[in-house]
C-alpha cells in the first residue's frame, strides 16, 4: 500500500515521541501490506475499526489512534488526523 501524509506521520513522531518506534512499525507494516479489503487488513491489525469512511488504528497499545481513508482498489491510505486517545474519545475528529 502506499501512504499518502508521511509528513503527518513524521510530525506525530516527533510530538509524540513515545509513539515514534509504534508509528514506524504500523508505517512498514502497511507499505508491505496488500490489502483488498477490510477483512484482510483486521488480519494485520486485529484492533482496527471501520467508521465510515475511515479506517481507525489503535497505536502504542491504544494510547494514540491514527486516522487514514482507505482505497483498496488504488491500495492507497491516506493519513487523515493522529490523536491522543483522549482527543479521539471527544469525537470532533469526525
């Protein structure tokens, strides 16, 4: 897959240093990955969740959540917000 918004990636990195080795391991993970389909990707990620229209991924055991739109057909994930969970749970994000 490639990953439209690694610049949002970097700079979550380096706001979030804790979370720098866990979004380098999802960011390797998914440019491996060939997903068609959301039932390939829980394969991967057992703990992602669908919400219209985006694809949620808990990060550094669900203290962050990484929000990307998924193009299976183009194999593209477009890196939408990164955000403390606590940011998340208020739900402006959506």
């Amino acid at each position: 897959m490639r990953i439209v918004g690694q610049v949002a990636l970097q700079k979550a990195a380096l706001k979030h240093g804790d979370a720098a080795n866990a979004l380098a391991m999802w960011r390797m993970a998914v440019t491996a990955a060939a997903w068609t389909n959301l039932a390939q990707l829980k394969a991967d990620f057992p703990s992602a969740d669908y919400v219209p229209p985006f694809t949620v991924f808990n990060v550094k055991e669900n203290k962050y959540r990484l929000i990307a739109v998924i193009d299976y057909a183009e194999r593209v994930v477009v890196v939408r917000s990164f955000l403390t969970h606590a940011t998340y749970s208020k739900g402006r994000w959506k």
